[in-house]
C-alpha cells in the first residue's frame, strides 16, 4: 500500500509493532509530532488537499480507550487498533469527526488494548461482544499491521464473547486458516457496483467481496452482510433490485443460510459536502435537497416517507430473494 511520508510519535518505537513498521517504510521520510490528534499543517490543510492527505500514514499510541454501549450487533463500541482509513468513500462518516484528518492513523499498543477488552469481557454477567471496527476498516488496515491476525488467534484462545468488524475490502486471506473457534463475526459492507465505482473510491469491487464473504464462511466465520450506506440515487430502485438479484446468485449456500443482513440509510452532513465540493468537483452529488431533511447539527438524512418507501422495497425485495437471511435491523 503505497504512501509518501509517516507522521509518527516519538514513543511508537518503543513498541514492537512500531519498530516493525520503521523497518517497514524504511525508505519514506519520518516526520516526528507531538500528537497524532493535531497535526497542524494537515489541520490547515484546504480541502481539495484531502485526497494528498490520505496518501500520509500516522502512527501514534492510542490513548482514549471509552467503550461505547451499542445495541445492534455488537454490545459494545471499541476503540482499537487504527481510526480514518485510506480510502475515499464520498459518505464517509469518519470525515464528521476527523474533518480531512480522516486519513489512517495507526496504534501501536494493540496488546494494551486487547488485554483491557479481555478484562472487561471476563468481568461481564454474560458473553459481550465488541465491535472493534468502527473507526476504521481493520481488513484494509490488517495489509500494513498483520493486527486482525495476532487479535483473532488471541481472542479465539483467551476470549469469552466475541469480536465484529465491517469492511469493504476483500484482502482476507490470511484470517482464513486462524485458529477463530468461531469468536470473530466477518461482516461485508456491499452497494451496487455504480455505486462502488463512483462513490466508494478506492475499495474492493463487488464480485471481491462477495467472494470474500463467501470464503469466510466457509473457514467457519460467523458472517453477515452489511447493505450501507443505501444511497437514493435517482434510479435506486434498478441499482438495488440488480444489487439484491447478484447478492442471491452469488452468494454460497452457508453465508445464505447462517448469515444476516443489516441495512444503514445514508446520513450526510455540510462538511462532507464541502470537502467533497472541493476536492471532487465532477463526482457524483449525494445531497438531494428535494428527498432530505435536516438531522442535528449539520447533517441530513432521508425524509420519513422516503426512507418509510425505500425500507417497504427493500424489505420485499430481500424478502423473495434472500428469504433465508434474518434482516438485523433497518436503520
């Protein structure tokens, strides 16, 4: 994976992970910083440089360490080994909280955080699970670290619930022969392919993470399938019903009998907008004033009737096409 510079924190050479990817990009310019969380000529940065931002690693030393209680695969939120991400989805929701700083920030200290979640899912009344992927996407992440694999044999041997990620990416190869014990639910992220194409710059295609969910289930992974966000294109009822129609010729017979499905409509916000305003001027536009309404602070989600509308059709469609797969949540 190809970057031009890391930004780094002084005490990140005192952990191995850290002194593993000195010698690992070696050959790029090291910029020391105070803090990976204020960086100031990237702070400063104007927005068409977002896409130049995401070419810079950071390596930093993880130090909020908040669980979040959740309520929809997962029990808990967890902070872990990475947040922002190299990829360019024009929806991404990580550019609400870091702005343009959403470009991929490594931590080292994955055995500190790993020991603390095997604490409290020791101390819990009944198994928990934790989403340890919400920040970033730990496939893509796990190309640079090899974190997903120390963190699934680990948890597989020392853990009591389970762990749950999402992602994009279809670099799974090397989860599928770890010792899992079935402690790690694999969850594939899909959109229609135009919208892949055109929307989530720089990750896997379809027919790749297909074959990825597919690949995990048979290595004995928990699996689900993550159709978010749903963007309401003009002609979404075509891209979604193809969508749907693929998913139920091409998915295996054990992902469409033990997986689950999850939907998220899309929630946009004035500063994604801005960034994407200046930084992909011929890119598609995802604000639709007409179908959207105000939601908080600056952000936008879909109108009641539509999103009651878009939920009716999908729920039909997955209905006569993906039968066998329990629908999580519509949200």
């Amino acid at each position: 994976m190809g970057f031009d510079a890391v930004y780094y924190e002084a005490g990140v050479l005192d952990y191995p992970l850290g002194e593993m990817l000195q010698h690992k990009y070696t050959s790029l310019p090291w910029i020391e910083i105070e803090n990976h969380n204020r960086i100031p000529e990237m702070t400063s940065a104007d927005n068409r440089d977002f896409p130049k931002l995401k070419n810079h690693l950071i390596i930093g030393i993880r130090k909020t360490h908040r669980y979040v209680a959740n309520h929809k695969v997962s029990d808990w939120l967890v902070p872990y080994t990475s947040s922002g991400c190299k990829a360019m989805c024009l929806y991404c929701y990580l550019v609400c909280n870091y702005n343009k700083c959403a470009y991929l920030r490594l931590f080292v200290n994955r055995e500190q955080m790993l020991d603390r979640l095997l604490k409290k899912d020791a101390a819990a009344e009944t198994p928990q699970t934790f989403e340890i992927g919400s920040n970033s996407d730990l496939i893509l992440e796990n190309t640079i670290t090899d974190n997903l694999v120390y963190t699934i044999e680990r948890f597989g041997r020392e853990g009591r619930g389970k762990l749950t990620f999402p992602t994009k990416f279809d670099m799974v190869t090397p989860l599928l022969k770890l010792e899992h014990r079935a402690k790690t639910i694999f969850r594939m992220s899909v959109n229609p392919e135009e919208i892949i194409k055109r929307v989530e710059l720089g990750t896997s295609p379809l027919s790749a993470r297909i074959r990825a969910l597919n690949d995990m289930a048979e290595a004995g992974y928990p699996v689900g399938l993550l159709i978010a966000p749903v963007i309401l294109l003009p002609n979404w009822k075509n891209l979604y019903s193809e969508l749907i129609d693929r998913l139920a010729d091409e998915l295996s017979d054990k992902v469409m009998k033990n997986g689950f499905i999850e939907m998220i409509l899309m929630t946009y916000s004035f500063v994604q907008n801005a960034i994407n305003t200046d930084a992909f001027p011929n890119a598609v536009q995802l604000f639709d004033r007409k179908i959207m309404t105000g939601r908080g602070r600056g952000k936008y989600c879909y109108r009641n009737d539509i999103r009651d509308e878009a939920e009716s059709f999908l729920r039909e469609k997955l209905s006569k096409r993906l039968g066998t797969m329990r629908i999580l949540y519509i949200s």
